[in-house]
C-alpha cells in the first residue's frame, strides 16, 4: 500500500472552533487518519498531521485549505511564526510504497488543484519547486503576507500556480507553499551524563552542519571566516542531520536532540551508532533512544535488520521479532515502553477490526472452516497450506543458518529465510483475498434485476466477480509452486536433522497448488468469456503439472538423506 504524511499548517493557533472546523473537514473527506493536531497560541498556528493513500490524502488537504480559506481571514492575523496564507505550507511526504519524486509530482497538482478551485496562488518548494532557490521555504515566503502585493503578478517573483495581481480574495486567504520532503525523524539520544556541553559537543561531532573551525584549533579560540566573512564551518560525520545537545529536566539527563531530515542518507540505526561513537570518543555512553513523534516502519525494521547481520543471524523472521531486535538494540525502551502500535505509522492505520480470518487462532480459524457459512472454504484452506509449506522452509533455513560450526554460511541461509518469509506473507495475504473473492460473488446475487439497465450491470458485475474468484486462487497456485524453490535448497543444502520438515513443507506446498487449481476451475466455468477461460485453465495446468515434478524432486531428496541416516 502506498502511504504519505501530510503536514499543514494553518494560521490559527487560538480560536478553537476555527480549529476544529479545518479539522473536521480533513476528517470528513474520508480515507484518512488525523494523528495529531498541535496549536500555538503565541506563533497563533496549528500544525495538523494526517496520513493515508495518496488520493485520500490530496482530497483531504483541498477540503482542509478550502474551510482554512472559510474561517481565517489573514487581514487580521498576527503572530510570532512567519506566514503568508491561512494555510501557509502544505508538505507532501513519503511513508511506504511511495517515493519522493512521486510526492513531488502530487504536490504540484495539488497547487495547481488549490490555484483553480479555491483560487489560492500556490508556490513550489522542497522536492517540488520549479527552481533551485525556491526550494527554500524561507524564499517562497520572503517578505511574508504583508509582502505579497509586491510580489504577486511580477515576473519572477509570483506564485507557481494561479499567480496573480494582489485582489480581494487574496488578501483574505493569502498564498500556500506547496512542497514534498522525506520523512523528518525527530530522536533524542540519552546520555549518562548530566553536562550539555558534553552533549552538545557530540552533537557538534556528528550534526551534518558541525561546529566553527577556531583560531589554533582550541575550543575557545576565535571563529574562523572566509573571504566573504562567512563562518568556516568544519562538518559533522551524518549528512541530513540537525542536532543539538541539552539537559531534560524530567529524565534528569542531557541528551543529543537530533532530526534527520533524510533518512535515505542517514537512517536511524546508522544516526544511532554514529552518535555511540562519538559519545564513547569523549568519554559517554549513549543509554538509549527516545523517538519524538511517529516513525515509518522502515526505519525500525531496516534498524533490527542491521543489528541481525552485525550478529551473523537470519533476516527470515517475523517482523515483530526484527521490531523486538530494534528496540533493544537502540534502547527505544529505555525511558519508557516503547510500543509499537502507538509509535510506527503503519501499525497505527492497521486493520484492528479483527474480522481478518488470519488473525484468528488456530483453534478459531477451524471452527469458523466447519461452520455452515461456505467461506471460508477450499481456497481460502490452500492459501494457508501454502503458507504453512514456506514457513517450513523457512524454518529449516532459520535453522541452518544457527547451526553450530556454519557460521560462514549464515548469509546463504538468511537469503533462502528471506525469500521464503516474502513467499509465506504473500500466500497469507490469499486466505483473506480468497473469502472476499466469494463474498463479492454473494453481494453480486444481492444487485436489483428489475430493469433492462439493471439486469445489464448486474451481468457485468457477475462476469467481474467470476473472473477475481478464478484469479485469486490462481495467484495462490503461482506462490504455492515459489515455495518449491526454497524447500528444495534446503532440503539439499540445509541442516540434516531437519530434512523431514522440508518434506511436510513440499507436500503441503503441492497440496496448495491442487487445492487452489480446483478453485481456479470450478470459478472459469461461470466465465462468459470463454477464451479468457481457457487462457487461465492453461495456466493453471501448467503450474499444476511443475508443482507435482518438483514435489517428486524435492521428496527424493528427503527420503535419500532419511535412508542416508
């Protein structure tokens, strides 16, 4: 699933119905989750954070800039924050599934969206500004609202999108500054020392700014300047990176404060060994990490897959278990729990409604099989064989790389894990797909039929049901027959004691592929479209027809090492 963070900030910090109308509408445009609404009262700003596909997403912010544009009338604002429109920056940033180059393309036709529709001029920044200079917000905004008489309808100097001579409507609304930028992660590192100095030595060390070259070199000497006056700066070791050190009153303290403003450059994990290393080199020891805000999931499990490979262990795990590796590897649970539902972003949009069939037990999941409702049934039951075939082979893979004495082979072992985890989480993902497939066949059943028009898109609704219900249990037999390919490496390859899990791993992968190829044929009998029909029933044989040779040659090598023993 694709994900973006959406940050405005609206020039009102004060006036909480004014407040709470920008956000209701945000809300109200559906597809989203607000995760935090921050006012200010003195800069007489709120800053509101909402995520969710990109569509819903570019929705809600035209429905937050459209009531911003209703209730603020920037004739009267005053405050401390620079700021040149009722919603003043609007960012676009990328979460998952998503990159920035893309972000910076639906910031653009946001602007121009806002620039038509709401007759707001728009400017360009960050990774979505037209020009060099304006990627800098502080260039978009120079002069702030008082200055945009004189600069709109001036080549040059005007909005990106809808620029035009300073009129009424403008004066009530302003301009927005439309952007993308990648994720900022705001962390704190602790310190077992008490001394900002300290702390704020090591931030200097590592920050991407650095610290003032001096006069001989000394920390008290003289700045340095260049030619034109400017400060000599001598740069720090992480590239993206502001940071600074202080002491916090409520933990008792001092700690490096650190956002990373690109974490493609400097991810968490590399900020977290980067900051141990500097602190270490001036006599301190980072304790653990205090994560300010939301966090993408990435960042954590590209985090527990580094301390993994550090440790020579398989990346073939659970997620929950790479998240576990995180934590402690960093200390996130150092001040306090860090739990991660509240703190990584997709865990916080997750499905928690429960009527997912894979988050039911074992126990729940057989008897909801049994009951007299006909889904879940035979498709939904391959999927799982499936999965349940990788997870053996994952296993056995799991297992080789932590055999004694294979150390040098840990590596070759992770990849096989990997592979079949991606494999096993896919084949998890048919189960739901395969009931739903039924499900929408059912609410098809349920569309009116009394007109010719509805007899008409009835039949096209059916035709489209049928053709999902024969894809999906043709994807599980596409993923089943994948898992033939790590269980046949590690049957050969792997450790020996385990040989016999990749057996059951074979046969319940080869159950899957027939389970499945029933589903796929009893489905494409309800095709109108015959040649489609047949197209997919090829294929389907085929798979059918590969999965049975590789069982055979995976079972060969079974019972060979089994006899062997």
């Amino acid at each position: 699933m694709q994900l973006i963070e959406c940050v405005p900030n609206f020039s009102e910090g004060r006036d909480k119905n004014k407040i709470n109308a920008i956000v209701e509408a945000i809300r109200n445009a559906g597809g989203v989750r607000v995760l935090d609404v921050d006012p200010g009262e003195a800069t007489n700003r709120t800053v509101v954070t909402f995520v969710g596909e990109p569509q819903a997403v570019c929705e809600a912010a035209i429905a937050g800039m459209r009531k911003a544009a209703e209730v603020i009338d920037m004739r009267g604002h005053h405050g401390a924050h620079p700021r040149m429109g009722a919603t003043d920056v609007l960012p676009l940033i990328p979460v998952s599934g998503i990159t920035l180059v893309e972000c910076a393309e639906l910031a653009r036709k946001l602007a121009a969206r806002a620039a038509e529709e709401l007759r707001i001029p728009c400017f360009s920044y960050e990774a979505a500004a037209f020009t060099p200079e304006r990627k800098n917000l502080a260039v978009c905004r120079e002069g702030e609202y008082e200055g945009l008489p004189e600069r709109l309808g001036q080549p040059g100097k005007g909005a990106d999108f809808g620029d035009r001579p300073f009129d009424d409507d403008m004066a009530r609304t302003g301009c927005t500054a439309v952007g993308a930028r990648d994720f900022l992660i705001a962390v704190n590192f602790n310190l077992n020392t008490t001394s900002t100095r300290r702390a704020n030595a090591v931030a200097f060390d590592v920050r991407e700014k650095g610290r003032p070259k001096r006069e001989g070199g000394k920390l008290t000497g003289k700045p340095l300047k260049d030619a034109d006056g400017n400060t000599i700066m001598i740069p720090g070791t992480l590239k993206g990176t502001k940071a600074i050190g202080w002491f916090i009153d409520e933990y008792g303290i001092a700690q490096v404060s650190m956002n990373i403003t690109d974490m493609n450059v400097t991810p968490l994990h590399k900020a977290f060994d980067e900051v141990s290393r500097a602190a270490a080199a001036r006599g301190l020891r980072v304790t653990g990490t205090e994560i300010v805000g939301l966090v993408p999931k990435r960042a954590i499990l590209d985090a527990g897959r580094h301390y993994l490979k550090m440790q020579n262990r398989s990346l073939g795990i659970p997620e929950n278990e790479i998240v576990k590796i995180a934590v402690k590897s960093m200390g996130l649970d150092d001040l306090k729990p860090f739990v991660a539902e509240e703190k990584v972003i997709e865990y916080m949009l997750a499905d928690k409604s429960g009527h997912k069939l894979v988050d039911m037990t074992c126990t729940e999941f057989a008897d909801e099989t049994s009951s007299e409702s006909p889904a879940p049934g035979g498709g939904s039951i391959s999927a799982y064989m499936g999965a349940l075939g990788a997870a053996l082979g994952v296993m056995v893979a799991n297992l080789s790389a932590h055999k004694a004495g294979w150390d040098d082979r840990w590596e070759e072992f992770s990849d096989q894990a990997v592979l079949g985890r991606d494999i096993q989480e896919q084949l998890m993902e048919l189960v739901d797909k395969d009931t739903d497939a039924f499900n929408r066949i059912m609410a098809v059943f349920a569309m009116p039929k009394g007109t010719p028009e509805e007899k008409a898109a009835r039949a096209e609704a059916l035709e489209a049901a049928t053709l999902n219900a024969a894809m999906v249990p043709l994807m599980t037999m596409q993923q089943a027959l994948r898992v033939f390919d790590v269980l046949e490496y590690v049957a050969d390859k792997g450790n020996p004691s385990s040989v016999s899990d990749a057996g059951v791993g074979a046969l319940a992968a080869h159950a899957a592929v027939h389970g499945a190829a029933l589903n796929v044929r009893i489905n494409v009998a309800g095709l109108k479209d015959r040649e489609k029909a047949a197209e997919i029933l090829k294929e389907a044989a085929a798979i059918t027809a590969e999965a049975d040779a590789r069982k055979d040659s995976v079972m060969n090598i079974v019972n060979s090492k089994i006899e062997a023993k």
